[in-house]
C-alpha cells in the first residue's frame, strides 16, 4: 500500500488533550497501512468519548471510517454542537448516571448534591471502573486519559479543572443537566433517593438542638444517614447557588 498523509485539524477545547506539537490544533500523520479514524484521533492524544463530530474531506463519518487516502480531518468536541449534522454527532448528552473516578470526590458529592445519580468508590481500580459503566449504564468520568480512551468507553467525559465546583459546572454543561437539577435528593454519602420522615422517625438520633430547632427531616432508607436543613444545609444550598448562577 502506498502511504499517505492524513492532516487532523482539532477544534474547539480538544487541544487541550494535543501533545504540544507546537501549541498548534492541526496534526499531520503519516500512514502507511489502513487505519481507523479512532485510531489516528487517539494516537493524537484525543480521547474518543471526547469526540462529537468528525468530518473526512467534509463527509461526516463514524469512529469505524477507514482510512486508505490522503485525507483532512475535522475533529469537534461537544461544546461546539449546534444543529448542524445532528444525526451524524456520535455522544450521548442527557445521562444522568455516572461513575466516577477515585481521584475525583469532590466532583461525585457535588453531583449527588444535584440529585445525579453517581456511583464512587474511593479505592476501585480501573477494571471496577469499567465493570460498574458497563453494568450499570454509566458515563465515565476521570481524569484518567487512558482509561477514558478504552475501547469499551462509549461515554465519559475528562473534567479540564482540578477543581471540584469548576468540574461540577462542565459535567452539567457537557451533558446538558441543567434542567435536571434537583438537590437534596439523593444521600451523599450512598448514592440512595432520600426519603421524607417524621420527626418522631428520627428524634432518638438528634442532638437536642437539633431536635428544639428543626422539624423537616430526610433520611436514606440505605446508610441511615439523616438530613435537615441546619447550617450545614446553608452552605450547600449556597454552593448549589454558586454552581447553578454560572451554568
Ligand atoms: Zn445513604
């Protein structure tokens, strides 16, 4: 087979995953056997749940494509989706459900915060990562570039910030949740719906202020945990606040 050269031009914020040739968004590789175009995305260091919309010589094509010929290649991230081509995107946006990486636990109790269903476990390994998306039907969300290219990662996101409350607003606006916010819903401890209870459920295990000052309480049918809206409850609806006015 003769080779050939395939140009990449990366748009919107997919240069962050570039391997800094030269700051610059486009990439030349050359080829000397047929390659898949998921293939050459990743070997750019582009994560292919990263990808929304790619186009060959200005034909939208699948992660499976082949390619065989000089070829320009329009890589776009999600951001950029409008309603051109929106058959031929290739994410999901509108999941609610996640797995969550180790490393990222701010982000997870922020998510449960918003009502969002999120499975953490502080210590799992990747192979368990991957286990619970399959098993559950989850996006994936890591920092872990290598993992979210795994070829069996149809959905997931890479959070750009280190910080929890930035990372919350990306995940919100990459897979459009906005809408679907509803906190104090679920425990943020288990990951459970909490559910409504009396005063009288739950008086054994308040402290006495607690039990003078408040008469609203929630509690997670799993862990036990019980919820009402004290001062801690204050600065959480503040960073619900916070997160929501910049969505
Ligand atoms: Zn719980």
């Amino acid at each position: 087979m003769k080779p050939f050269k395939v140009r990449l031009r990366f748009h919107g914020d997919l240069n962050v995953f570039l391997r800094s040739e030269a700051g610059d968004a486009v990439i030349e590789r050359p080829l000397a056997e047929k390659t898949s175009i998921k293939d050459v995305i990743e070997s750019c260091g582009v994560p292919h749940p990263e990808v929304d919309l790619i186009l060959v010589n200005d034909h939208a094509v699948d992660f499976d494509y082949t390619l065989v010929n000089n070829a320009n290649v329009e890589v776009f991230p999600v951001e950029t989706r409008d309603t051109a081509l929106a058959e031929k995107r290739l994410q999901l946006i509108g999941t609610t459900r996640f797995v969550v990486d180790g490393h990222l636990g701010g982000l997870a109790r922020n998510l449960r915060l918003l009502g969002f269903d999120v499975a953490y476990l502080k210590n799992a390994d990747d192979l368990q990562l991957l286990e619970i998306m399959i098993r559950e039907n989850r996006a994936l969300l890591t920092r872990d570039r290598r993992l979210l290219m795994h070829g069996i990662v149809q959905h997931g996101y890479y959070p750009r910030s280190q910080n929890a409350d930035e990372q919350t607003i990306e995940v919100v606006r990459r897979f459009d949740l906005s809408k679907l916010i509803a906190p104090f819903t679920r425990c943020l401890r288990c990951n459970s719906l909490l559910e409504e209870a009396t005063k009288a459920q739950v008086i054994d295990r308040l402290e006495p202020l607690t039990k003078i000052y408040y008469n609203q309480f929630r509690r997670c049918p799993d862990c036990k945990q019980i919820y009402w809206s004290g001062s801690h409850f204050a600065k959480l609806q503040k960073r619900i606040e916070e997160i929501r006015s910049r969505i």
